[in-house]
C-alpha cells in the first residue's frame, strides 16, 4: 500500500501545482485584459476628448482670428488719425506761421512793429514808433 499512496500523494501533488498553473495562467489572463481594457478606454477617451475640443478649438481660432483683425484694423486706423493729425497740425502751424510773417510784414510796413520778421521781438535793431 506504501505504493499507491505514494502514487497517491503525487497525484495530488500534481493536481495542486496544476491548479496553482492554472490560477497563475488566470490571474495574468485578467491582468492583460485589464490592460487592454485600460488602454482601450483611455484611447477612446482620448478621441471623444479631441472630438469635444475641435469644435471648441475651431472657435477659439475664429476667435482669435477675428480679435487679431480687429486689433490690426484698430491699429491702422488709429494710425491713420495720427498720421492725419500730425499733417493737420503741420498744415496748421505752417498757415499760423504764414499769417505771423505777413501780419509782422504789414505792421512793420505801418510802423506799428519794430524790427524784422526773422528777429525776435527784443532785438536791438527795432526801427518803430516805440523806439
């Protein structure tokens, strides 16, 4: 009888082992399809993610798009003031200029302002009434 529970013993020593197989083989199964399903969720997350944010993106860059447009319209148009301004200006001070160097000609022709037109007011060459 030593024999067959030896014989026995090994069966049942192999049927545990092949069960502790089989267990192992289970285990690493549920892992990797754990796995798979792990990446296969975050992969279809990662497209529902890109679907959401395209149209979102695709307004953003409408969006910025225009606000650069209107930002480059702005910029020239105050540009184009400025520039208007300055030659208004310009246009100005030349007319005032003008008008000084003919109303100092036409007092100094009556004698009511002394000196000539390119001095200045305090010069020591005056030739006027008030000298």
């Amino acid at each position: 009888m030593s024999q067959m529970a030896y014989h026995w013993e090994a069966l049942r020593k192999q049927r545990v082992i092949d069960k502790r197989v089989d267990a192992m083989k289970r285990v690493a199964d549920d892992q990797a399809l754990a796995e798979k399903l792990q990446t296969e969720a975050a992969a279809k997350e990662e497209s529902g993610r890109q679907r959401r944010d395209s149209p979102q993106k695709k307004q953003m860059k409408g969006t910025k798009s225009a606000t650069n447009r209107r930002h480059r319209e702005n910029t020239w148009h105050n540009e184009l003031i400025a520039r208007m301004e300055n030659e208004e200006k310009d246009e100005l001070l030349q007319e005032l200029l003008k008008d000084n160097k003919h109303r100092s000609k036409v007092l100094r022709d009556h004698g009511l302002y002394g000196g000539h037109t390119s001095h200045s007011a305090g010069s020591s060459r005056s030739t006027g009434v008030f000298d």
